[in-house]
C-alpha cells in the first residue's frame, strides 16, 4: 500500500472543520429550541408557585384574624433573630410598622414566592389591635395609572380605555405580594436584601414605598414594553369580605 492510499483513508475516518462547524451549529439550534420551552416551563411553575403561596398566606392571615380578633403587624425584617415573627402591636395597632415582610413564622406558612423571595405584607393599622375599625381602612389597590396609547385596550390589565384610574379595592384590611421574578427590592431568607426598583419602574416602585397606602396590581409587561416592566403579584382582602368572615364568626358587628 502506498503513502498516497494511507493518507487517503486516514482523510476518510474523520470530519472536516467546515462538517464540523454544521454538526456543532445544528446542535446549537436544538438546544435552543428546547431551552426556550424549558425557561417558559420553569417560569409558569414558579409563577404558580407563588399563586399558591400567596393565596395559602391569605387563608392563613384570615385564620389568625378568627383566633385572635386581630391581624399581625409586618415582620420589619431589621433582625435575623426574630425573621418571620410579627411585630408586637399597642392599644392603637401597628403603630410601629404597618407595611413590612409577612410575618410567616407567626403564621405557620413558609412565606416565601417560586423565587426564594419573602412575600411582603401591608395591613391597616388600626387592625392589629381590634377590628372596631375595620371598616376605616385607607388601605387601596390601583390598577395603575399609565399615561401609554400603543399598549392594546389602553391601560395593560385594567380593562378601560383612555388613562383613567380603575381601582379594584378601596379600604382594604391587608395586602400581600411578591415582587416577582425580577425580585426588586425583596428580602431574601437569612435577612439580605435586592436592590431597590430603579425609579423608571413606577409602578413597582409604589409597591415598594414603605410609607404608601397604594398598592398597583395590573398583567405583567416586560421591560420592552411602553407601560415598563412589572411583574408583582399580588392578593389582598377587602374590609368588606372581612367583615363578612367576621360577622358569620360572631367576631364583629355593625355599629347600631
């Protein structure tokens, strides 16, 4: 055999560079295609995830308030020693803290989203103490107000045109929420926290005002879009379905 038909057939047992180019691009673009699908099944799960949560620490929230003929205070988040406990509350109610961390060890539930975030938690003041104020709430949830024409149906999430203000729940006993997949400004296990929700981000930037009365639930929109990024979630307990839970436990009456 000659060095010519050696050489030949060592040429013929491997690829070339150019088939291996195509080999590895073709592989890529697979893996692309699944990965897509993967990342939009984790995120669903951990949306769903949170769903659960929230809902779970809004059965827990009215539970304690059936108990205890009062709603906790926030966990102020300040010390990892008392991480999940509620703030104590005087003859007034919260006075201290009324918009904080859900106080989760309190209540016997995790108190965390599909994130690894701490829920936060917002309460009328007065409630921590009696409910003979639970009517008096000054706690609200706003749809949003944007000021955008090019989003579909005007305002995302709030079912009108134009840029009028709709407002799902006025005087409610208490709020709680996530800030999402983006985390901004959340309390992680263990006490450290995200940054801050740059100011662009109005509407997450209301929810994370510690001193507001106003909350924003709406749809999710990414940051491409001219309403902003958001994407919160959010549930929350109108002092009228409180009052109701209340009355049929014989907890609360009309004032005469």
């Amino acid at each position: 055999m000659t060095r010519t038909q050696q050489y030949g057939r060592t040429r013929q047992r491997g690829f070339t560079l150019v088939e291996l180019a195509l080999v590895v691009g073709i592989v890529a673009i697979l893996l692309g295609g699944l990965l897509i699908p993967i990342s939009r099944s984790i995120e669903q799960k951990a949306i769903a995830t949170t769903q659960t949560n929230l809902e779970l620490a809004q059965q827990a929230l009215l539970g304690y308030a059936l108990v205890n003929g009062s709603l906790p205070c926030p966990d102020p988040g300040t010390d990892p020693n008392t991480e999940g406990q509620a703030s104590s509350a005087d003859a007034s109610g919260c006075s201290t803290i009324s918009v904080g961390r859900l106080p989760w060890a309190t209540l016997g539930i995790q108190g965390v989203d599909g994130w690894g975030n701490r829920l936060d938690y917002a309460v009328y003041a007065p409630l921590g103490a009696s409910f003979s104020k639970v009517t008096d709430s000054d706690l609200e949830v706003w749809c949003t107000k944007l000021t955008t024409t090019t989003v579909p149906n005007g305002i995302p999430g709030c079912l009108t045109t134009g840029n009028a203000v709709v407002k799902p729940s006025l005087k409610t006993s208490f709020v709680v929420y996530s800030r999402g997949k983006n985390g901004s400004g959340a309390y992680r296990p263990g006490g450290s926290v995200n940054s801050a929700p740059k100011t662009a981000l109005i509407d997450e930037a209301q929810n994370h005002s510690a001193s507001g009365n106003i909350f924003i639930s709406r749809s999710q929109t990414d940051a491409k879009s001219t309403a902003g990024e958001f994407d919160d979630l959010m549930v929350w307990m109108p002092s009228t379905l409180l009052t109701a839970k209340l009355f049929a436990a014989g907890i609360w009456s009309p004032s005469p």
